[in-house]
C-alpha cells in the first residue's frame, strides 16, 4: 500500500478548498483513537473523521454520523473547551510528511484571539492526534507517548512539540540537483531504495513508479548511473511531484481480479497491467480501498474452511490420478501376451521340451519375435499364462480408463469449486458454496434438515447494445441459470476446457450484435480459472444445445456442437446492474 506523503497530500489539498474558513460546530470521539468533527464550512457542513488506530490511520469526509460515549473522554471534553465554534484558517503538511496540521483561531477566556494546532500523524502504529498551543507547547493528545515507550520522542502534555527526524530525510518539493545527487549517490543501495530513504514522503511505490517513468533499472544502485542518467531520474522526480503542488490528483485504485491491490493519488504507470479505477478524490479511494480490502479479508478468513476441504480433496484426487495413470501405461502392452499366446498355440509343436524361448513368425506384423518361456511348463500352459496376464491387463485396462475419467471429472469439479471460491464476494456465496459441497458429500451437514433456500443471485450485466447478460458465481447457480432460467433461445457461454461461471445473454427472440458476443465472452473469460489471460478460448452455442448428463455433478454439462472465440479477460467498460 502506498500510504505515503503524496497520498496524504491529497486529502490536505481537498480539506484545505472545503473546510478553510469553517467553524467547528461539533465534537465527538467515537473511539478511544478517533475524532469526529462536524465543520460549518462557506461549503456546507461537513463531517471529519480522523483516525489514529494503529492498524488503520485514516483521514477523510464522511456522511455517516457514529454513535458517541455516553461520557465523553477527557480529550473530547478538552476540545471542546478550547475549540468549539472556532474557525479553521489554515490546513498544511510540512515537508511532505505524513502529517496534516489545521491552524484554529478562537477567543480564549479574556476575549482575546488566539491560535491553537491540531496535529494528526498517520504513522502506522505511531498515529496520534496532539493539540498544541501557538509556541508548539503539547496540551494534550490523544496518545500518551511516555520516555519509557519512546526514546525518540515523548508526547505529553507540556513538552514541545516536534516532527521526529531520525532519518534526516529531506523535502522532495524543495531539494535542487545537486543535493538529489549527493543524497542518492552517497547511498550504496538500489536506486529506488535510496530515494524512498532520502527523501520524506516517498514510498517505495512512488519511487518504482519515478523510475518507471525515467526508463531505468530500479534495482541497480545509483553509482552505477551517470550523472546524465540521474539527472534525467531528478527531471522525472521533480516532473512527478510538481503536481502536488499544482494540486493535480488522479486519485485511483488498482485492482487484480476485482481485489484491490493498490492504491494511489498520482497516477502509477507502472501498474498499467492492472485494471485502474479512478475516483474523484483522495479521500473517497482511502473509503473505497479500505472497506473493500475488509471486505475480501473477512470473506477469505470465513472461507479458509472450504478452501482447506477443496484442496485437500484437490490433493487426494491428483495424487489418485497420477497413480491410475502409472497403472495404466503399465497395461500399454497387453496385446503382445495375446499375440504370444496364440503364436505358441499356431507353432508350439515344434518347441522341444525344457525350453526357455521359441521363436516364430508374427503373422500380423510379418516379423520375427522371441517369445519367453517356461520350461518347466507345456507350450499349451505357456499359451494359457499369456491368456490370462492379456485378459487381467485387459480388465485392468477398462477398469482404469472408467476410474480415470471419473477421477479426472472430479478434480475438474473441485477446480470449479476453487473458482468459485475465488469469485465469492458476501457471505451468501459461500453459503451457497457450502450448500454444494454437503449435497455432494465434501462437507458432513451436522444435523439432518431440509435444503436451506440460497439468497443470493447472479451477476447482472448489460450489453453495450442492451442484452442482458448473467454470470453464476457458483456451480448450483450455473445449473440454475442455464437450465431454470435460460431460453432455448438464449446464448450460452464457458471458457474451454476451464473451471469457470456459466455466463448467459437473454436474447428475447433478436439476433445478437458481434459486440455483444465479445462482451458475453470478456466476462465468461473473466469469470474463469483463465482471469488475466490476454487470449482466451470461450465455447459458445445456443441453450437448447447444451444437455445435462444423467447423475452430472452441479455445473457440469455437455455439448456436441459450438461457436469458438478468443478473447482476453477484460471486463472494464462493461456496465455491472446487479450482483456483489
């Protein structure tokens, strides 16, 4: 995650065009590390919640109101002594830190105006909240940091307050060439490292990116540059920032399979592979990213379950299918012992008694083989034990090939399970996922009740051209899709030969344009084990084509006759009606 300097510019810039000018009409702290300020703002009135939670320190605009203490908390309470009905006049970040520091005017007891310093450090576990008088004397905080807790710095009430600068890292919005060169030349570490260590506000995505960006080798160190090279990366680095100054922000939230993986309020080239959602501010992608990276945790964590279950059987069923294979290349050449048995039975007359071989002439290839024998056997004995080893291999042989096709129709069906696993976004999908694997007897209902009714529904798309367009997010959907709702008429959609969702597009008796098929594909392909791939096989074909053996798994179907495209898996553009 890049939660650096840049993106804490981002809300400082949007909070300083909504909130300078405006009173603080209320106060409240809903958690013990967590402030709710309501502001009366030229704007409108607005809430701000500032978190200093140490595992997720936040700062943005909401509209939500949250239920606050019956007592307020003795920081609350403070607060409101000294700030409430105050005006906000400035709101800045020094040094490109992670730190947004609002200077408030207001009348202390004697009527006289005075400024005061509310100063919120997102800091990961070092977050705090301090309220500081003019000079930078420390009122009070949030979070008591004590000598014992740091040896850095102590934050209490009375001692002055300062930004800890261990690092001597410098301001990337001021530093002039020369100092850029001395700080990343001195450094005998990758380019990228030296930069996110020299200056403040940097992360290590930010510096990938500015190198991205300057066509050079992240991981080499800066020595191994000229002064011309570095001076093009100091042109890039100063390029790439001057938008912060400019207030030029393209907040926005890369995703990898519909999970957000980064994040950014300057745009990151580099993750141009990824899908990139754009939003309209900083403040609304922390809201974004961060309930949405909830939701996919508490949604894996419920499923570790099933995944172990799936895999396990996954794991069982692979092992069992390699086995059956070993067994069965050893039945490869159960037609020679037929071929033995009957040479000996056409020439064994001429075999002398005690013989260890006999050679004779293999009338269906017309050359000469040397068969072993026994020779404390007669040739018809000899004949009889090449009969039987040919009958048991012969019975081996059709007993696998049956065993290996159930196996393998098993493994396909869990992979599909995986699938469908990884496409689960609500507790209901996994529900409906947990369903299937009971009815198929991977998970041991713990008591006998009747089949629970599934609440949740499939994806809804819509076509460029207006067809509506639905994708199963797991196996007992599929069926259901394909054969409760679909159409004879209707298009059926699956990556080939992939475990993936059924996807259906709803003609109502037209012709669908070439677009719509590509849509329908894009999101079958999406919809896939295949999710990612550039160029993806989808089987298409009407639904009155598509059958449903007779004891099939869920999901499983069969088909004799299909349309073929290639496709990739991109999804974007596609408008999204309903569906998790």
């Amino acid at each position: 995650m890049a939660f650096d300097g840049i993106v804490v510019a981002g809300p400082v810039h949007q909070l300083k065009q909504k909130l300078t000018d405006g009173r603080i009409a209320k106060i409240a702290q809903p958690e013990a590390d967590e402030l709710l300020l309501t502001i009366k703002s030229p704007c409108g009135q607005h809430r701000l919640l500032i978190s200093a939670n140490a595992s997720l320190p936040l700062i943005y605009l909401t509209d939500t109101n949250k239920p606050s203490p019956i007592t307020a908390p003795n920081f609350c309470m403070l607060l409101r002594k000294h700030i409430s009905n105050s005006r906000i006049t400035d709101i800045s970040q020094p040094k490109l830190e992670r730190i947004i520091c609002f200077t408030i005017e207001h009348f202390d007891e004697l009527g006289d105006l005075c400024q005061k310093k509310l100063i919120v450090e997102i800091m990961g576990k070092h977050s705090n909240i301090i309220f500081c008088s003019e000079d930078g004397t420390i009122i009070d905080s949030i979070k008591h940091v004590s000598a014992q807790m740091s040896s850095v710095r102590e934050v209490l009430p009375g001692r002055k307050y300062f930004i800890p600068d261990t690092m001597h890292k410098k301001d990337p919005l001021t530093t002039e060439w020369k100092e850029f060169s001395l700080s990343v030349n001195d450094k005998p570490m990758s380019v990228a490292k030296a930069l996110y260590t020299s200056f403040t506000g940097i992360s290590p995505v930010t510096a990938e990116e500015i190198c991205y960006l300057a066509g050079i080798d992240s991981t080499l160190p800066a020595k191994e540059y000229s002064q011309d090279v570095l001076f093009h990366l100091y042109t890039q680095f100063t390029i790439y920032l001057s938008a912060i100054k400019e207030g030029r922000f393209e907040p926005a939230i890369y995703y990898d399979k519909q999970e957000p993986k980064e994040f950014s309020a300057l745009e990151l080239t580099y993750l141009s592979a990824y899908e990139k959602r754009l939003f309209p501010s900083v403040c609304e992608i922390l809201r974004t990213y961060y309930s949405e990276r909830s939701l996919i945790t508490r949604i894996r964590q419920k499923s570790v379950d099933l995944r172990h279950i799936v895999q396990t059987a996954l794991e069982r069923n692979r092992k069992k299918y390699d086995l059956q294979m070993r067994q069965l290349k050893d039945t490869e050449n159960r037609d020679k012992y037929k071929v033995y048995g009957e040479l000996i039975n056409a020439y064994g007359y001429n075999v002398p008694e005690g013989a260890k071989q006999m050679e004779a002439l293999n009338y269906y290839t017309n050359e000469t083989v040397t068969i072993p024998l026994d020779p404390t056997s007669t040739p018809q004995e000899n004949a009889q034990r090449f009969f039987a080893k040919y009958n048991k291999q012969k019975r081996t042989f059709e007993a696998l090939t049956q065993l290996i096709r159930e196996t393998k129709d098993e493994i396909s069906y869990l992979e599909s399970i995986q699938t469908s696993l990884d496409i689960a976004m609500t507790e209901d999908d996994l529900a409906a996922i947990k369903e299937e694997l009971s009815e198929t007897g991977y998970v041991r209902r713990k008591t006998v009740r009747k089949k629970i009714k599934l609440k949740n529904e499939p994806l809804h798309y819509i076509s460029s051209d207006g067809f509506h367009m639905y994708v199963g997010k797991n196996n007992l959907q599929n069926d259901a899709l394909t054969f409760d709702f679909a159409a004879g008429c209707d298009w059926w959609f699956h990556a080939k030969q992939a475990p993936g969702s059924h996807v259906i597009v709803k003609t109502n008796g037209e012709e669908l344009p070439d677009r719509t098929f590509e849509e329908a594909g894009k999101l079958a392909a999406y919809y896939s084990s295949m999710r990612g791939s550039e160029k993806v096989e989808i089987d298409y074909i009407e639904k009155k084509h598509i059958k449903k053996p007779k004891g099939a798994k869920p999901g499983f179907v069969v088909y004799y006759t299909n349309y073929s495209l290639v496709i990739d898996s991109d999804i974007r553009g596609i408008q999204k009606i309903s569906g998790s």
